[in-house]
C-alpha cells in the first residue's frame, strides 16, 4: 500500500469504505456522491469535497456523469480496513467474549488506530479466521477476499432447507433478538410457511419453530444445504 501513514485519518477510510460497500451492494463500481453522502450522513457539498482529496491521494476517480470509483489503491485500503474491522469483531467477540451485537461499534474506532504489528498478532492469536462473528468473510493479509454466493432468507420457498452465512453487524436490536434465541451464522434453518401479504416467515431453527418478520428475513443471507 502506498499510503502514508499520515494520510490515514478515519475521514478517509471512513469515505473508502463507504464507497466499498455501496458498490458492492449495487454491484456496481460507481457510486453517486447523494448515495454516498446519505450513507455517511454528511451534505452532498462536504461529500462532492472529500470525494476531490481521495481523488489528489489516487485512492478515487469521479466524474460528473460516471460517479465515484475506487482506484486499485483505494480497493486495497477499503479492504485492509475491512480486515482491520472484521479480525478485532473476532477477537473481541471470541477472546473478550463482547456480544456480537456491541463488537461493532468498538471496532468502528479501533479499526483506524490499529497497527500493522497488533492486526498480525491478533490474526495469529485467532488461528488467522476466515469469518467474523456476523458471517462476514475477513480478507487475508494479501487482501483476497473470499466471497460466497448467498440469498436473503425472505426469497425460500416453503420446505426449502438453508445454512445461516451472515448478517449485517450494524443493527444491535436485530443481533439481540438473534442471540436470545441462539440463531447465528453456521445454524441450518428450514422454512416452513410464509403468511401472504409480506406476513411473517414461521422457520424451524435448532429444534424450535420461530416467526420471523420480513425485515429480519431479508437480512439474514444463506446458502443452500
Ligand atoms: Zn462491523
């Protein structure tokens, strides 16, 4: 990475990773400055801004008509702050035994502060994991990503059977209900019926019949058996 050290202010990696994930989900590589600047909660003036210096530090391209997109070296920052984040969930979540839904939030701020040294000692500590507490996959140190095909719980048919992959982290509510009732990434889950309308899913999980609510539906990701 030909980044300096200095350069690494959490405003950046906070606009690359923001660019990162709405590209991702989009499937595409350009990203709008309004989508970009209501995902991060900022006016579209202070995005168009942000969006000029990442574009002086090479780790962005934009123009009017195309959006924003990451260069090659704005990929890998994405990713190794991905990987930042995603190895301290784990660790906080595993060795400090944090709950899934509050190692999110601690890892938002470590993850800019974190040095090469420690991000290896910890990857070490954990075996070098390939997932994070929510499913997500973590990118290896050469900064490859393992990605999974996987589906929204809320398109199965009724008697499909599924493996629990991910969940995003950012909604602690959503991660306690899971919790509560011991449903989390790795769980094998079978639908069972879908009320018409955009009514409830009813899913035996672990032994046990659960409802769970369209939006919780179509936040869980799964592969099929
Ligand atoms: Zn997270």
């Amino acid at each position: 990475m030909g980044i300096p050290t200095v350069e690494r202010s959490r405003a950046v990696e906070d606009y690359v990773k923001a660019i990162h994930a709405i590209a991702d989900d989009g499937g595409d590589r350009s990203v709008g400055t309004t989508a970009l600047a209501s995902h991060l909660g900022v006016t579209p003036a202070s995005a168009s801004g942000m969006v000029r210096k990442l574009a002086t530090l090479g780790l962005a391209s934009s123009s009017p008509y195309r959006g924003v997109t990451l260069t090659d070296d704005g990929e890998g920052l994405a990713l190794s702050i991905l990987r930042r984040h995603r190895l301290l969930e784990t660790f906080l979540a595993q060795r400090l035994g944090i709950p899934w839904d509050r190692v999110h939030a601690e890892a938002e701020v470590l993850e800019h502060v974190l040095s090469v040294e420690l991000e290896a000692a910890i990857a070490n500590n954990l075996g070098n994991p390939d997932r994070d507490p929510h499913g997500a996959p973590i990118p290896r140190s050469d900064l490859t990503v393992e990605e999974q095909q996987t589906f929204p719980l809320d398109q199965l048919a009724e008697g499909d059977r599924v493996r629990f992959v991910r969940i995003p982290d950012e909604r602690p509510e959503m991660l306690r209900w899971l919790a509560e009732r011991g449903i989390a990434p790795g769980v094998e889950i079978e639908l069972k019926r879908r009320e018409p309308f955009g009514g409830p899913l009813t899913a035996a999980i672990n032994g046990r019949e659960h409802q769970l609510g369209v939006e919780l539906a179509a936040a869980i990701r799964v592969e099929y058996l």
